[in-house]
C-alpha cells in the first residue's frame, strides 16, 4: 500500500495568521513542502452576502467553513493570485485551487489563468471545479444561480478543447465565440489535474469524473455507503473506481468552542479511510494550532504520526 499523501488546507486559518498576511500563508507552504506534504489547498469564494451564515455560524472559529455557517466578513484572497505566489516560492508540492467556483467567472478568462498558473507550477496544479452553494455571490455578480451546474458542464468542455489546440469555435446555451487561440497551453494537454466532489455523489459528478477527473473529494465524513455508491456509479460508467485518486481527511470533535483538536485522535480517522481506498489525506492547521510560529513543527509531527499509524 502507497504511504497516503497529505493535503495542507491553507484557507481558514485566520485564528492562527493575520488575514492580510499573505506572505505568511506562503511561507506556511513552504514549511508543508518542506516537512514532506504532497499538496496545499487554498479554497474559493470571490465575496459574501448576508445569507453566508444563514445556517448559524460555526461555534468554534478553528472548524471547517461550510454551507450557511460563516459570518460575512470572513476573508477569502484569491486563491489563484495565492496560488501563483505559492508556485513561485515552491518547486516539489502540488498546489490546489480546491474548490474553485468556475460558474462565478467566464470560462475563455479562467481557461487562460489556469494554463498560465499550471505552465509556471511545471504541472504541479489540481483544480476542483465546483458550483457552490452562495446563491448571494451569483446574484452579486450577475450569474443565474440556478444554471450554475449546466454552466460548469459548458466551461469544462469549453477548457477541454481550448487547452488542446487552436483555434477553437464554440456555440453552446451559455457562452458562443470564433476562432479563439489560447495561449500559452498549459503542461499537459490535457490541462491541470481534475478532482469533484461534494457533500453527496450523484449524476452530474460522476459524469464530470468519467470525463474528466483524476479524482474524488468529497465534503464531510467519509462513509462506507459513499464509497460503495461511487464505485458502482463509476462501474455503470465503464470506469473503476481504482482509476481516481480518493480524498479524504480528518473530522474532528473540539473539547470546547474556544479550544484546538488534539491531533493524535484525529489522525486515527487516516487509516480506516485508508481500508476503504483513500490515498490522499486533508489537514486544517488552525484545527489543531494557535499559533503560527508551531506550525513548521506541526507539519513535521503530523507526517511522522501518519507514517507510524499506516506503517501498522
């Protein structure tokens, strides 16, 4: 069995770093790639309305941002101008654009941006298109919320063809152009690496995998359930489950609303993961740190204590 790849998630952990500090998450980067993760993640919104935390905001601050649970002021930087300075300070880890909300922006527009972030990374970067759930940040930006799936579907294959070759035309329901030549192409032709996912599998991510994707990340705790869904899923499609990389991660239980996780528990969640296929592994350090100046030594405890629990 491969030893599992770890995934530093480097949005959200503006408890233990100044948000206007962005060099300081570059330099969080750096001390991943140099403690031996394989990735960082940076995540996605453009802005916030109201409704961001319709649902009631998280109770404590350290956990996961999700649907509904955040307060309007929370910073999101752009994570493909992060992303860039991180591919520039780094030369081994894959960087992450997880999950990047395509629909929000034009895909000639975004196809370039990502060729040129996947040409200067030399191939290192993973996307993870999404549609998200903020119907305030389409509104805001004037794209119909409830057509963000079909237009997702029109920029992946809008991308497919504009990283292959040139020129491209086009004449979809959402986006129509002639003779467009896009370059620089990125690394590969077939462009940055692909993963999907979301709180449930269902028709339209398991025809963006079969497609598309390279991998499966799902939002939430992994369950036996989903997994066999997805495997039969991708089975009715001619594919194989053991064809994708699987993403998967720690969930935690905070002793207290103002207190960090204790790590060892949390790490225990990696190899039962790891029993149902999962190779990948994502880590939040505000989860489990307060303070910055730790984390170097947190990345180096985190893949020591990994490669003891699936060294078993």
């Amino acid at each position: 069995m491969a030893a599992p790849r770890l995934v530093s998630v480097l949005t959200e952990n503006w408890t233990m770093t100044d948000p206007r500090d962005l060099r300081g998450i570059v330099r969080m980067a750096q001390e991943a790639e140099d403690a031996g993760f394989d990735m960082v993640m940076v995540s996605d919104h453009i802005l916030l309305g109201p409704s961001a935390g319709s649902q009631g905001r998280m109770a404590n601050p350290r956990d996961y941002a999700m649907p509904g649970n955040q307060d309007p002021f929370t910073p999101w930087p752009s994570n493909l101008v992060l992303l860039s300075a991180i591919a520039a300070a780094t030369t081994r880890i894959r960087i992450g654009a997880i999950a990047l909300i395509a629909p929000l922006r034009h895909p000639l527009a975004l196809a370039h941006d990502l060729a040129s972030l996947d040409l200067m990374s030399e191939g290192r970067l993973v996307i993870q298109p999404t549609v998200s759930w903020h119907k305030d940040e389409y509104d805001a930006l004037g794209v119909p919320f409830g057509q963000r799936g079909r237009i997702l579907d029109e920029e992946l294959d809008i991308w497919s063809q504009v990283w292959r070759t040139s020129p491209v035309t086009y004449a979809g329901e959402h986006f129509q152009f002639e003779d467009v030549y896009l370059e620089p192409k990125p690394w590969r032709p077939e462009g940055p690496t692909m993963w999907f996912g979301g709180q449930r599998v269902h028709g339209p991510i398991v025809d963006r995998l079969v497609r598309y994707g390279s991998g499966f990340h799902p939002v939430g705790k992994v369950t036996d359930e989903d997994v066999a869904v997805l495997r039969s899923s991708l089975e009715a499609a001619g594919r194989s489950i053991d064809d994708f990389e699987l993403v998967g991660g720690t969930r935690v239980e905070f002793p207290s609303d103002d207190s960090v996780a204790p790590l060892p528990e949390a790490l225990e969640e990696v190899p039962r993961q790891q029993a149902l296929g999962f190779t990948t592994f994502c880590i939040k350090p505000s989860i489990f740190i307060d303070d910055k100046d730790q984390h170097a030594d947190f990345c180096r405890e985190v893949v020591t204590r990994v490669d003891a629990l699936t060294a078993r």
